[in-house]
C-alpha cells in the first residue's frame, strides 16, 4: 500500500495569509495608540516628580533650580529620569522665567507631543495650551 502525501493546497495557504494579515491590519493601530498613550502618561509621570523635587528643593534652599537636560535634573535633584536622546522617549528641561517660579518641559524624541508643567500647579498641559485634565492634587 502506498502512503498518501498529506499537503496543503495553494488555496489554502492563500487564505490562512489573508486572515493573518487582516488580524494584524486589526490589532496593529490599537498597539500603536496603547504604546503612544502609555509613553505620554510616562512624560506626566516625569514631570510630577520634577514638580515635586522643586518643591522639596524650595524648602530646603528657598528657591528652584534650572536643568539642561535629563542629567543635570537627575544630579540637581536627586532623580532617576531615563536618558534622553538617543535612547529614551524624553528629553526633560527646567527652565526659571522668573524668580519663585520654574517651567518643566518634556520634548519628545520620537516626535511625540511636547508636554509641560508650570510650578503653580501640579497638572500636565500639552503642546498646544491645552489642559489634559489630569492632576495630582
């Protein structure tokens, strides 16, 4: 008795990859958002604990302090941000427009939204001015 060769026919190998394809057509733009919404809460995260830092600073030394980038934030105030460009998702700056006050940026590196924070209040604004609506209080 001769053994019959099982295979599959062109047919069927066609439609397993059209299935495959309108499953990853389906599930590709949901990653997407999930990771860009997860690496925006990363920036806010960020700089909350900036503004916290600048608080404790304040009341140790009686006023803000200035950073450059991720480096001088962490050395300056204690912290433990990701580095900045090349390899992470933000680039943290803190600049003094006027003496008792402080603005915390974070640029993104992937050309992700900006986000900042003023130091008179604890909420996350986007690029455009716009409040997010999301505050620690």
């Amino acid at each position: 008795m001769v053994a019959k060769k099982i295979s599959f026919t062109l047919l069927e190998l066609v439609i397993v990859l059209v299935l495959v394809a309108i499953l990853a057509s389906i599930g590709m733009p949901m990653f997407v958002r999930t990771r860009q919404r997860a690496v925006d809460r990363e920036a806010r995260t960020n700089l909350h604990l900036i503004h916290a830092a600048q608080r404790v600073r304040e009341l140790e030394d009686g006023s803000f302090v200035a950073c450059a980038d991720n480096n001088d934030c962490n050395a300056d105030l204690g912290l433990e941000l990701s580095p900045g460009t090349p390899n992470g998702n933000w680039d943290y700056q803190v600049t003094i427009p006027a003496a008792g006050t402080f603005r915390a940026e974070a640029n993104g590196t992937m050309g992700t939204t900006n986000w900042r924070m003023r130091d008179n209040d604890d909420c996350a604004w986007g690029a455009d001015g716009q409040f997010t609506g999301e505050c620690q209080n």
